[in-house]
C-alpha cells in the first residue's frame, strides 16, 4: 500500500516528506502581518494548533506584533476542559488572563452579540 501511495505521489509531483503549514503557521512566518494593529479575538479551541502542536491561544497571546484581546470558545471550551454537553461557562483563560466568551453556555448567545459588546 505504501508503494502505491509513494508512486501515486511521486506521479502527482509530490513526495511522502511534503511539508504542512496551518494558517497559524502562515502568520507567524509573515510576522502576523494581517493582524499588525487591530484587535484580535480569537474563536478556537484545543485542536487550535501550529504543527508543532503549539496552541493558538499561547502563540498570538506571546506575538508582541497581535493584540489579542478575547477568546471565544465552542462546546469543549477553548482549552478543552469541558466534557460534551456540559455548560460552558465564560470566564478568563487561567494562563493569558483573556476574557473567554462561551458559544456553548446556558444562553447559547449569539457569536455576534459578542462582537458588538464593549469589552471586545
């Protein structure tokens, strides 16, 4: 199967050590660019990765260039400390000390209510 695999590649100009960036990826290695004085609020939640496996939260939180100002999390909250199912509730990220804005508590508040609160 692997030799299948490698020839379906290697005809399709690829090989099996092809390099993967994800758009965290992208913006750290253009010096977050696109996020260079605005505020940034971030919706993700722990399968928010760089390849290294890297959250992030961590990685626009400790960019000097990203003013991350909020976290907006889904169901299993942005660190992945909720069970599915389980009430979100909002609060502040224990490490960043950011403000996190639950999708998935008791009131199911729209993400757009967020966004045009003041504290965002």
């Amino acid at each position: 199967m692997k030799k299948l695999l490698t020839l379906i590649l290697s005809l399709a100009g690829l090989s099996l050590s092809a390099q993967v960036y994800t758009g965290i990826d992208m913006l750290e290695r253009y010096g977050f660019e696109e996020l260079r004085g605005k505020r940034v609020g971030l919706v993700t939640n722990p399968s928010g990765v760089d390849r290294n496996l890297r959250s992030t939260i961590d990685i626009l939180f400790e960019a000097p260039e990203v003013n991350l100002v909020a976290l907006y999390g889904p169901e299993h909250g942005v660190r992945g400390d909720a069970y599915a199912g389980d009430h979100v509730a909002s609060g502040k990220d224990p490490k960043t000390g950011l403000p996190v804005h639950s999708l998935y508590g008791a009131t199911r508040q729209q993400f757009h209510d967020y966004l045009e609160a003041e504290d965002v």
